[in-house]
C-alpha cells in the first residue's frame, strides 16, 4: 500500500472508532467529477468533528464569529470534510498557539529551535501580499521583527505547478523575479522550471530578510512529498541556505513530549489526539 493508501485506511478507521461516525461522505473526483462515498469523508453535518475534540467547541465559537480574530479569517477549503484535509491538520496543529500565548513561546523556541524568540502575531491563511497571492498555512510574527511563514502538508504528493501561459509568465517577470534575483540562482527563474514548482518557488520571495524564515511541515512517512521536496537543498543553496527548513510530524510531535510536561492536561490531550490521528498510519 501506499503513503495515501495507509493514511486513508487509517483515517476510516479512526472516523468509525473515535468519531463514531458510521456514514461516508462524499468525495467528487476531480477529473470525473463523479460523485462517490468514501469512508475517510465526513458527512456534511459531522464536518466538525474533524477539529480534534479538547480545543473544538472553542475553535468553532471563534471560527463563527467570536474572539479569535485569527481563526476568522480562512475559508474553508473544499475537500475540509475529508479527514485527509491538510487544512484540518493545520488547525489542529497550530490552535493551541492561538489560546495559549505561553504555549505559543515554547512551541517557537522548543520545537522550531527559535531560541529566546517570542510570538507577537498569529494567524491562519496568512496573506502578506493579497495582490501577489500567496497564502501561508500559518504565520507567526516575532517581537524581535523576524516572520515566520509555515506550509503544512499530510496526504499531498508534490507542489503545485502551474500553466506556462501569458499571464504567469508577465507575473514572474514583474513579481517574482526581481524578488528572487538576489536569493536563487537565475535556473530557477526560467519559465519551465519556475512553473513546474510554482507553489514552492513563489512562497520563497517573502525570505528577503535573515530574519524570516519558512518552515514545510510533513509526515516523513510521506514518501512521495519527501522525494519532491529533494530538490529544496540546490534551489536554497545561495542565500536561502538555513531560511527555508523541512520539519517532520514524526519529529516535531517528540519535540513537544518535553514541553508538554507540567501543562494544561487539554494541551497534553489534544497532542496525544493528534498524534493517534495523524501519525499512527
């Protein structure tokens, strides 16, 4: 079986036992369009179940409307109700952050190795520059002045790639290029290759700074992800070189067990939640 064959059967697994859902949801195939039941799918009314439990009443109070002005902003994406949702996982990741601002410090300084740094903003779907595009999973701004900018990933197989057509090309000339002269090497500003690893490529232009850095986050279990992202070490290799760094689940989650001791028991519940879903493929 596959990475994606696993996670989903996983997945399946975890909605019967956990959830206690019984019914499949729906899923369309994106070349068919043809409608299916899938057993890793929620049905559209358990949908919320897919923000693990300690942390999912308050997460949906603030989604809806109340005090979390982080939680807010981001659209649900299209395919959330499947337990495979890269965004579900996000959420679950990174909300204890949002409630917990004590949290947030030994999260920065413990598991992303940011050392004396603390959070000063968060937020989900972060969006620098509306006009260019881009849209970053999670974002945490520091009080020192640095960015961090995180991409999660769970059941993807790559990067995004987009049309080498007119459009595209105007933008990387006028966007993308003068931001990524001084960082890259000029090969991967060439249409084919900038187009084949858009969604990677485009997200390196907010680096321009020492200080700011991006953080790709997934399973390492993930064989095909692992092996896209093995170009990474040549396209950083310039002045990129300890700007961008891979963080796997597997590791990230040990990383926590030492900070978790003497927390909120919610806090401790949530990650061990996590980690049976998420990680016990």
């Amino acid at each position: 079986m596959t990475y994606e064959e696993r996670l989903r059967a996983h997945l399946a697994k975890y909605k019967f036992r956990v959830l206690r859902v019984l019914e499949s949801g729906l899923w369309k195939g994106a070349r068919t369009g043809v409608l299916a039941k899938r057993p890793y799918v929620l049905p559209p009314e358990n949908l919320r179940l897919n923000i693990l439990a300690p942390f999912r009443e308050r997460f949906w109070a603030e989604f809806d409307g109340g005090t979390g002005s982080e939680v807010r902003a981001p659209q649900l994406q299209r395919d959330f109700a499947h337990l495979t949702s890269s965004q579900a996982m996000c959420f679950n990741l990174f909300y204890p952050l949002v409630v917990d601002r004590g949290w947030a410090r030994a999260f920065v300084q413990g598991a992303l190795g940011l050392k004396d740094a603390a959070p000063k903003t968060l937020a989900f779907e972060y969006a620098e520059d509306p006009e260019e595009g881009t849209h970053f999973d999670f974002f945490i701004e520091l009080e020192r002045g640095g960015k961090v900018y995180l991409e999660t990933r769970l059941c993807e197989l790559g990067f995004g790639s987009t049309e080498l057509d007119e459009r595209h090309r105007e933008k990387l000339a006028k966007v993308y290029a003068p931001r990524l002269a001084a960082l890259v090497d000029q090969k991967w500003l060439e249409p084919e290759a900038f187009f084949r690893r858009y969604q990677l490529l485009r997200s390196l232009c907010y680096l321009d700074k020492p200080q700011n850095l991006l953080f790709i986050v997934l399973p390492q279990a993930n064989d095909p992800l692992r092996k896209a992202l093995q170009v990474l070490p040549e396209i950083t290799e310039r002045a990129l070189k300890d700007r961008v760094r891979v963080l796997y689940l597997e590791e990230l989650l040990e990383k926590l067990k030492p900070l978790l001791r003497g927390r909120d028991e919610a806090l401790k519940t949530h990650y061990r939640e996590f980690e049976e879903k998420y990680l016990a493929v």
